[in-house]
C-alpha cells in the first residue's frame, strides 16, 4: 500500500539533494570548465593526468557520465567527445556504454522504486490499460524506448 508520508520524506530527501547538487555546481565554477574552450586550454594537463593517474582518470570519468545521464544534463555530447580525447576511440567508447549503462540502470531504478508507487497509485485509473498492455508486450515498449 502507498504511504504518503514515507513518499514526502522522499521527495524532500531527494529534492534536497538536487538542489545541493546544483548549488555545488554553481558555486565551484564547474559550469565554466566544461566548455570546449576549456578543454583545448588544459588539454595537456588532462593528458598528463590520464598518463599519470589513469584508472582514476576513468573513475572520474565514469562518474561524471553517470551523473549527466541520470539527470539529463544537457552534456553528453560534450562528455563523448571528451572520453574519446583522451582514452582513444575505442577505450572512450566503451568507458562512455559503460558510463550510460550505469546511469540509465540507476534512472530506471529511481523512477521504478521511488517514483513507481507514487505513480501507480496516483494514477490508477487511468494505468490500468497501460499496465495490462505492458504485462503483455514489454519487450515492444522497451524497444521503441530504446530507439528513441
């Protein structure tokens, strides 16, 4: 059963830490380094970096991509072509599925479990048709999700 209370301590919870998040961001002047301007400018210190320090180079890089897929910050395209400046293209590439893998599997695992029940309950009704058809033929809504 959906219990309202547990769901709005959720959702301060979580709202709370995006607007951490974001102040965070905002703050240390991430927005300004994550430009290609930026890049080109440190590119030799990245470079050194990856050299030196590689697996934690791809940790970071990584995390990075798992938190701009989860929340579908505009910076993928820039993060791709970042991964493969410096690993190569086929360490970047398979760094980059690796990273957008996690990210939607931890998206779908929030919206599934945090927001699911919310959802359901709230809109019952008029889910009933969906939930059914989705019981029936899943693998078809997932892959027309997955083409989009």
């Amino acid at each position: 059963m959906f219990n309202q209370k547990k769901w709005l301590d959720h959702r301060i919870l979580i709202g709370s830490v995006i607007i951490a998040l974001i102040l965070f961001l905002w703050i240390s002047g991430v927005k300004n380094c994550l430009t290609f301007d930026q890049i080109k400018k440190n590119s030799m210190w990245l470079h050194d970096q990856v050299h030196q320090h590689y697996w934690r180079t791809v940790i970071l890089y990584l995390s990075a991509f798992v938190v701009v897929v989860m929340a579908c910050l505009p910076g993928a395209a820039l993060m791709t072509i970042l991964g493969g400046y410096l690993f190569g293209v086929f360490f970047g590439v398979l760094y980059l599925a690796i990273g957008a893998t996690i990210g939607a599997f931890l998206f779908f695992m929030f919206v599934r479990y945090v927001l699911g029940s919310y959802l359901q309950e709230r809109y019952a009704q008029k889910l009933v048709k969906f939930n059914r058809l989705t019981q029936k033929r899943g693998w078809l809504f997932l892959l027309l999700l997955r083409c989009l």
